[in-house]
C-alpha cells in the first residue's frame, strides 16, 4: 500500500506534463536580453524556412503560399502552446509524398480536411499520455522511412531540375523513371543549368561561408539571374501566378461523413508520422541543449498547429529537425524564437510578395535536392548495416517499402519487425537453472547471495530448485516452460526462484499457474520465492494462491519451512 501510495505521489500532474514552455520561460524571468537572443534566432531562422517552406510546398502538389501560411500558422503555434523550448514547426520533407499522394487522390480540399482531422487526433494522443509510447519506434525504422522519403524526395524533383514536359507525371517510383525517360526530350538546359548551378551554390556556401544563410542567397541569386537574363524557366509567378501579401481569412473546411471517412486513411497517416518527426526533433534540441522537452504537451501542440494550419488553407504541420538545429545554434532562449520566425516570414511575404514571382521552380527543386541528401543519415545507415542481419533487415524492409509502397505500411512493418527482433533477442537472455543457490562452498554472487553451503539440502532428491533469470514473457515462456515442466512423481517439492525476474507478463503466470496444477494433481508442493510485489501481484490475478501455490522471501526460507513441515509429520506418524 505504501509503494502504490508513493508511486501514486510521484506521478506528475496535469500541469506538469501540459504546461508549455513558453509559461515556464515566463516564470523563470525574461527581460530584454533574452529577447534579443530569440530575435536574431528567430530571424535566422525565418531565412532558412522562407525559401524551404515553397519548395515543399510545390513539391507536395501544393501552392508556394500554402507553404507560407504552413510555417506561419502552424509555426507560431507550435511554439506558443509546445512542450519544447527550441522546436520550429512548419511544412517538412517527411510529408511531401503524403500531402502529394493526398491532394492527388481528394483534392485540395480533402487534403486540408485531412489535415484538420490529424490535428485532432494528435491532441488526442497527447491528452492521453501517447507521447512517451511513440518514442519507442526503433531506430533503424526512423533511419529507413527517412532515407526512402529522402529517395523519393529527389526523384519528384527530376522534371523541375531538367525542364521536362510530362501531361502526367506517376506517383509510383517504377513507373515514374519509365515516364522520365520517354520525355528527355524535352529537356530544357537553362532549367538544367540553373538547379546544377543552385546545387553547386548551396554546397559551396556551406563549406566555404557555413554561418550564411545558403538557401536564401542561391535561391534570391537565382531569381535575380532568371528576371534580368530573361531565361525560359518556369517560375513561381509563370506557374502560381505569385503569391499573396497576407494571410487569408481563416475558415473551416468543409466537414462531412462522407468526406471524413474518404480522408480518414490519409489523416491517420498525417497523425502519425506528424507525431514521430515531431517528438524526434524535441529529442534532438535536447540532446544539443541539455534540456528535456514535455512529449505530451508538444503533441497536444503539433496538433493544435495542424488544426490551425487547416484553417488558413495550410498542410501538414510538424517539428522540423534542420530549423530546430538552426534556432538552437543561433542562440535561442525559448519559445519566443519560434514565435517572432512566423513574425518574420509574414512581414517577408507582406513586403516581398512581387519579388518572389521571380523565383525559377529549377532553384527549388536544387534546394529540395540537397535537403534530400541530407535526409539519407549515411553513417547511421552504416552502422546499422554492419551491426547485424536483425537491424539491416529492418532498415530495408522499411526503406524498400517506403519507396515502392506506402509510408504507414513501411512504418509499421517495421516496428513489427524491430519488434519481433527484439522479442527474440530477449527471449534468450531468458535462463533457468536447478540447484543453481547450493552448489559451491565459496562462489561469490553479491547479486544473489547463496548462503552457507548445505550438503544435506543440496543432496535432496525430493526438493527440485529452479532459479530464472530475466524476464519472463510470452518471447520466453515456452523454452521457460518446457524446462520446468520436468516433475517427476517422487518429488515432494518444487522450489522456483523468481529473485532475478524483473517482469512477468500474463502469459508467463498463466505457464506457472498450468505447472502449479500439474504439480498438484501428483501431490507435488509448489513454492514462490523472491517474488517482487508487483510479481506476486500477477500471480495473485491468475489464481496462483494458498493451497495451489506457497510463497516465501528466499529459497533458504522455503527449504526451512519445508524441513518443518516434514519434522511435524515424523512427530504425529
């Protein structure tokens, strides 16, 4: 009762896990230093993201604007109400195949709602304390949708950087290189020079001049070039007609049953990969700060930043690992930062508007070719590779299906897998041994004290001991069960060991419990020892109580009570 109690106690409350960062920053005291600080962050950041946040944008079937009101909505929103200091939110690579696949199929408008919906659902998520669930993706499934939506990234990109004319472009990967190829006709060189140009720039600057904000000035280069050159590339302004100098008026999408339930796939799809990016951005700005970020809160306010994102016509919204590094580089304090980089990118599109008419589609799909690059961790698929067959099955199983099936089928394929490795792998750190406590006279174990050697108790041969060790679970439970299910008629007693099981699951009670009776109908006397109280526990929930089954603190404790017992039944024979 006092542990339950004392657990109880130390659980954290509502306000602590939902309370944003903002308000923590606030009560720690912000002053006009710290202001600064997230000024010039936030305004680093806003350069990076303007040019970004277009290109992905048309890359998802989108409009260069709606990738703005993305970033600005959804970016001060994330930041407003998240549960990390440093996270930026706004349109992310990860969603490019998705929004793309989405628009596709529903239409803009299906897209928006599906949107919505996501954002409801990670709300949801995040109220009901899933945030610390979606942490457990393994590693080598995040490492493989990442490296095939980086793939995939690339290759939507190819018509823009070569200037080629499709009627219609697949969104399959095998048939889009087939459809590629039958137009190389219609290559166009300047469209061809200037994303090779683009590419080139970027990758220069970031070597020679990396603390200068590369994208922007190759892409405000590359516009300048097109305008006074009069090159024959497309341009936001030939394609989109431009872009807006303000947001529009916010409205809610169109809600219907029929509607949900078309976009309902899409937004589930949305909810989760959302909620994955997001959560290992937060980890990263941790990881660079120190800091620890409120994985509920900030799921709560992904979604919050979807629904608003919604609203002004925008698309999905989630933490962004690259611009969260850059905020945290560049200084930031808090929350603030992220806030004033909306700020900053709706006072861009109010005074820059005409100009980015200008901006060859070439130039961001050079851009979008480097962020797919980057997106491909090279040494950490190396590791994984030479780590063993288990995490490079995983990795390409979900790397494989990313790019020639589905982003949700991928993922959960290969949790799936990453998961039945890991069961695996646990199943055999698994061990049973007998007699395994009064073997030696001087053996050392301070983890498991043995006790004064006995030669009496350790010849026995009515006594059976068995010590498990590790956890017992349903991976384990039948090799487990197999050993201890060797009872013979001629024993009186079966001690088992639980002192070195840190867990059991249900299914490795319901072993004990079938062994327990097995025992019983041969007049064999079944005792627990060492169990903690959260084992014992289980037991008790699946039946195994007096008269079934007999519990003591040690296997010393046990063989006493059963000396006693079997002197006490000498004395009234």
């Amino acid at each position: 009762m006092n542990d339950q109690t004392t657990r109880q106690s130390s659980a954290p409350s509502f306000a602590e896990l939902f309370t944003p960062k903002l308000a923590t920053v606030l009560h720690e005291g912000y002053g006009l230093a710290q202001l600064r600080a997230d000024a010039i962050a936030g305004l680093t950041v806003a350069i990076v993201a303007l040019p970004l946040s277009m290109a992905i944008a048309i890359a998802s079937g989108a409009t260069p604007a709606q990738g703005l009101y993305t970033a600005i909505a959804g970016g001060f929103l994330v930041s407003l109400l998240g549960g990390s200091r440093f996270q930026i939110g706004g349109p992310a690579g990860a969603f490019i195949v998705l929004v793309a696949a989405t628009v596709s199929q529903h239409g803009m408008e299906g897209m928006i709602l599906a949107t919505f919906l996501s954002g409801l659902m990670m709300a949801a998520a995040g109220f009901l304390r899933l945030g610390t669930f979606i942490k457990f993706i393994p590693f080598p499934v995040t490492v493989g949708f990442t490296a095939g939506i980086g793939v995939i990234i690339f290759t939507s990109q190819v018509k823009e950087m070569f200037g080629l004319t499709l009627e219609h472009e697949p969104g399959e990967l095998l048939e889009k290189f087939p459809a590629l190829w039958a137009s190389r006709s219609s290559l166009t060189p300047a469209a061809l020079g200037v994303s090779a140009a683009t590419v080139a720039a970027i990758l220069g600057l970031r070597r020679w001049r990396p603390h200068w904000p590369g994208m922007l000035i190759v892409v405000a280069l590359a516009a300048a070039a097109t305008a006074f050159l009069a090159l024959p590339v497309q341009t936001i302004g030939s394609r989109f007609g431009g872009i807006p100098s303000s947001l529009p008026a916010p409205r809610l999408p169109p809600l219907s049953k029929d509607g949900i339930l078309a976009v309902l796939p899409a937004a589930i799809s949305f909810t989760l990969l959302g909620a994955i990016e997001s959560l290992l951005s937060a980890v990263v700005a941790d990881g660079m700060t120190g800091r620890r970020h409120r994985s509920n809160c900030e799921l709560v306010a992904q979604g919050a930043a979807n629904i608003g994102s919604s609203l002004f016509g925008g698309f999905c919204v989630t933490g962004t690992i690259a611009r969260t590094a850059t905020n945290v580089r560049a200084g930031a304090h808090g929350p603030f930062a992220g806030m004033l980089h909306a700020a900053f990118l709706l006072l861009f599109m109010f005074a820059a508007a005409p100009l980015a008419s200008y901006i060859p589609l070439a130039a961001l799909a050079g851009v979008l070719a480097v962020v797919a690059w980057n997106m491909i961790e090279k040494p950490a698929v190396t590791i994984l590779v030479r780590s063993g067959w288990g995490e490079a099955t995983v990795l390409g199983a979900t790397f494989f299906l990313t790019i020639l099936r589905d982003l949700t089928e991928a993922i959960v394929t290969g949790f799936a897998l990453g998961s039945v490795l890991f069961i695996h792998r646990m199943s055999r750190t698994t061990d049973v041994t007998t007699d395994g406590a009064f073997v030696s006279r001087d053996e050392a174990d301070t983890a498991h004290p043995r006790g004064e050697y006995d030669e009496e108790r350790a010849a026995d041969p009515d006594v059976v001991i068995y010590r498990i060790t590790g956890a017992l679970f349903f991976g384990a439970a039948a090799s487990i069960g197999s050993v201890l299910d060797r009872i013979q008629v001629s024993h009186k007693a079966l001690i088992i060991d639980f002192s070195s099981v840190p867990f059991l699951d249900s299914t490795g009670a319901n072993m004990i419990e079938g062994l327990a009776q097995k025992a019983q109908k041969q007049g064999v006397a079944v005792w627990l020892t060492g169990a903690s109280r959260d084992i014992q526990r289980v037991f008790v929930t699946h039946g195994l109580k007096r008269p079934l089954v007999h519990y003591a603190a040690t296997v010393e404790e046990a063989l006493d009570l059963l000396r006693e017992d079997a002197t006490s039944d000498q004395e009234v024979a």
